[in-house]
C-alpha cells in the first residue's frame, strides 16, 4: 500500500489523529520505514505533528477540543475554558484548559496551549460528551468545572471565583462535586459562593 491509500483510507475512516504505529500497521511496512516516510512528509508538510508521536494531515479540520482530550489522555476539558464554554463566567479562554488524574503537563500545538491539572482520582467525574461539527469531546459540567476552578484557586491562596452567573450553577451538585475531594475547606467555599 502506498501513502496516497493511506491518505484516503484515513479520510474514509473518518480517523483524524494517527500514529506511526496506525501508519506501520495499514502500511504493512517496518517502524524504521514508517518514521523515514513521516519525516519526510513532515518535512513536506503533507502531515502535521501534534506532539511526539501523534499526527494528523495537514488542513485537516480537527476540533480543537477533540484534540486536547487526544493530547493527554485520560482527560477531559474543566476549569477556566468549561466555564467560559457554558457562559459561566463572562470572559474568553483562549487556553484549553483541562483536567486528568495523570501528572500535570502543558503542551503548545497548533497555535494553542493546552493544559492539564492533575486531581485525584475521586474527583475524576462530572463531565460528559459534547460534539462539534461531528467531533465528541469529553468537558465537565458547568458544575464540575466550578469546583475544579475552585480546588485549584485554594491551592494556589487566590480568593474564589467571584464574577460568574450564579443562575448557570446548581448549588446542591456543585456541593456534591466539591465532597469528592475530601477537602472541608473547598467545600466551604462552594457553600458560602453560591448563597
């Protein structure tokens, strides 16, 4: 198989994010080939590199948040840009910000910066899948992206989210987010925020 059957198998599928290792396996080629061949389209600008390892063909109209969840995984899109996603808070987040039980890590690509906040694995929930022009991402809750907004302000000694739309915020689920981490402190803050 050739890299233009590549290229249209991949368009077909519908797979928007590869490796070398997907590449090696439609190819049937070696892992030696398979990185001259991405060297050399890279260089040709025929595939972009997101990070080390993970590629996508150059023009391809990838959601951006469907990347920050391929960038580090597990993961899913809380904190400043969930807030301002969901018209929490007022302000545009041009950095996409993210949680995981992973290390913290932060990655430039794209024109972009993506972030990510570790939390423990407790905490780890209150997201579902949206979707953007076909593109499913995983993004917490208004609720869940409050209190991880939050958690991480407190750990940081920065007062409490104080300019957001109370009306978008569920007072008794937030509570309940702020409860799996274990924290009395946290949890005080939610309280005395949303009253």
């Amino acid at each position: 198989m050739k890299w233009i059957d590549f290229e249209q198998q991949i368009k077909a599928k519908n797979i928007n994010l590869f490796t070398p290792f997907d590449v090696a396996r439609f190819l049937g080629r070696s892992k030696i080939a398979v990185r001259f061949l991405m060297y050399r389209l890279k260089k040709k600008g025929g595939i972009v590199s997101i990070k080390r390892g993970l590629y996508m063909l150059s023009g391809a109209q990838v959601s951006e948040l469907y990347i920050a969840n391929k960038i580090y995984s597990p993961s899913y899109i809380s904190l400043e840009f969930a807030l301002s996603y969901h018209r929490v808070i007022p302000e545009t987040v041009y950095e996409i910000t993210s949680v995981t039980p992973k290390a913290t890590r932060r990655f430039e690509t794209l024109g972009k910066v993506f972030s990510y906040r570790k939390i423990k694995k407790s905490a780890y929930t209150g997201y579902s899948i949206q979707k953007i022009n076909g593109f499913g991402f995983y993004i917490a809750d208004a609720e869940k992206a409050f209190v991880d907004a939050n958690y991480f302000r407190l750990l940081e000694n920065k007062p409490p989210l104080s300019r957001f739309n109370k009306e978008k915020i569920n007072a008794e689920k937030a509570e309940r987010y702020a409860k799996l981490f274990g924290n009395e402190k946290l949890i005080g803050v939610i309280k005395t925020t949303l009253r």
